[in-house]
C-alpha cells in the first residue's frame, strides 16, 4: 500500500509541474532509459529533472505520450478524496479567521487554526493569491 501511494504523490507531482500545453516532442532521456532494459529508475530520474519550468512542456509531453491526462488524473483524484468533517462554508470562515489572525500578526492563533482544520481532515494551501484547501489524503 505504501508503494501505491508513493506512486500516486510521484504521479501527482508530475502533473501538477507539467504545463497544460504539452510540447509534442518528448524529452528522448525517458525513452532512452526505458529502451535500457526498461530502465524505469533511471526514467523517473529524467522525468522529475522536467519538473522545472523550462522542462514543463516536455514534461507535460513525455505524460500525454505514456497515456497520462491532467484532467483525467485530477478527475479521478477528486473522485477518491475524503470528504472533510466541515462544511465548506465553516472551512472558509475558519481560513477567514487565519487570515485575520496573520494580519493582526498573532502568528500562534493562525497556527492554531491550521493544525486545528489539518486535525479535521482539512488541508490549507497558501499562495500569493490566497489560501486554498482541499480534503486531506
């Protein structure tokens, strides 16, 4: 079990750094790898180097070329994710909260909240645009 999920986190990773125009022309060290005996290891190796901007359209290629859709993944992702114990109108006005919290710099009730929300099965995601959240996997 705790390969497939190693799997899945490798596998997400993959999509979420791969960008959603896939360049058709696919990074030749994967292929060459698994030419190589069916060099997985080394495969995955060249595939995590794509995970960097420059590489992020081949990356996205190298995925369509073996079958793997973005969509498809995240669809299905979605699909199996736990449902949180909140309702979602009691998660934001908790991350309302946090936010408010940081603003006013009480840095411990901000982290309280999180850990208490991450307790429930409530993951937060803070970006320069925001907090997110998704169900904790």
């Amino acid at each position: 079990m705790k390969g497939l999920e190693q799997a899945e986190k490798a596998l997400s990773g993959f999509l979420d750094a791969a960008s959603a125009e896939a360049d058709a022309a696919r990074r030749p060290g994967v292929l060459e790898a698994l030419a190589d005996d069916l060099n997985t290891p080394k495969a995955i190796t060249e595939m995590h180097a794509l995970k960097n901007a420059a590489g992020r359209k081949a990356l996205a290629g190298t995925l369509a070329f073996f079958g793997f859709r973005a969509d498809e993944f995240a669809a299905w992702r979605t699909a199996r994710a736990p449902v949180p114990t909140l309702a979602p109108e009691e998660i934001e006005r908790r991350i309302a909260a946090r936010l408010d919290a940081r603003k006013a710099k009480n840095f411990a009730e901000a982290d309280r909240i999180r850990d208490e929300l991450a307790g429930l099965g409530v993951v937060l995601k803070d970006s320069k645009d925001g907090t997110t959240w998704e169900p904790a996997r």
